[in-house]
C-alpha cells in the first residue's frame, strides 16, 4: 500500500469521525430541548363532568347478555363539548356494542345516555367485578375522566323474590298514606270542635 492512500484512509476516517461527533452532538442537543408534557385532571379542571351509572346496581345473571347504561352530564354551564365518546379499559367481558359510539355534541348542563350491551360467559365466576370506562371528547383525551363501577355476577336474578320485596314496599306507601289521611281528617275534626 503506497503512503498517499495511507494518509488518504486515515483523513478520511477523521473526517468521518468528526462528522458522526458533530451529528451525534446535533442529535443530543436537539432532544434535550424538548419537553414531555404529562397531562391530567387539573390541566382539565375547567371542564365538569357528571359520569354514572344512573345510582342502580349492576346485576346480571351468568351466561346472559347484558345492556347497562351510563350517564354522561355536561356540568358546564356556558361550553358545548363534542364527539364525546365512552371505551372501556379492561372490561372484563366482552363488549359487543356501545350506543351511541360518539355524540355530536352536549350541550351545557345536558345528560346523555349511552347503553352497552356486554356478554358474561357461563364460565365466568359469580362475584362483583370492577368496570372502568374512559370518557373523551374533542376537549379532553380519554385518560382524564372516567367512570368506574363493579357489576355484580350472579347464578339467576329471583324475579318473584324482586316482585315481594316490590310488593312490600308499594303497601307500605299505600299504608302511610291512609295513615296520614286519617291523621289529617282527625285534626280537621279536631279544628272544627267548639271550645
């Protein structure tokens, strides 16, 4: 090898070093200027929502189809919020539908509803589980808000246990209420005695 193309590699191979120095340098100082923003519920803290199952309990007999509902409420009074739109995460069966997917819009202080339909399998174990469902809208990303609740897993719902206690409770009412007409006809009569 003659001493030109000698000098000539090592040249080149300098070259090349200061080049991949000065880039990796161009690369270090080009990340370090950026700066990784972790959101959450305070960056957030000007939009209210209202998120619920409706108070109810969420009971479903074992291998059965069930459509629950989940409330969505626009708690601001002056801001519409749009495609608002509810996933789950970690949903412990399967979801075959949410409906309405997304809402156009919600208005100020305007309660929608959506309805999911979930399948619990003849397999699953009797016991409560915890459901988590995301709420996202143009305004906000879906790890802000969220809903979460259990549903209970039960052998078969007893519809005639349901309607006694049902039942128990109407005569109840039926029997407060007469007991109060009475009390109440009692004291007219009362006012109407002379003295």
């Amino acid at each position: 090898m003659n001493k030109n193309m000698i000098i000539s590699s090592v040249a080149l191979l300098l070259i090349m070093s200061v080049m991949l120095i000065i880039n990796s340098h161009q690369v270090n100082a080009g990340f370090s200027n950026i700066t990784v923003v972790s959101l959450t519920e305070k960056n957030y803290s000007n939009i209210w929502l209202g998120i619920s199952t409706g108070g109810y309990a969420l009971i479903t007999p074992i291998n059965n189809s069930y459509t629950f509902r989940i409330f969505v409420k626009n708690g601001m009074g002056d801001a519409s919020m749009h495609n608002l739109a509810i996933a789950p995460r970690n949903f412990p069966f399967q979801v075959n539908s949410i409906k309405p997917k997304t809402i156009d819009q919600i208005k100020p202080m305007e309660i929608v509803i959506f309805y999911v339909n979930a399948t619990i399998p003849e397999n699953a174990t009797l016991g409560k589980y915890p459901i988590i469902f995301d709420v996202y809208a143009d305004e906000f990303p879906s790890d802000v808000f969220k809903l979460s609740s259990e549903i209970t897993v039960v052998q078969k719902i007893d519809y005639v246990q349901y309607g006694i206690y049902l039942l128990i409770a109407i005569g109840l009412i039926i029997w407060l209420f007469v007991r109060k007409n009475r009390m109440l006809k009692e004291m007219q009569g009362r006012a109407r005695e002379p003295e």
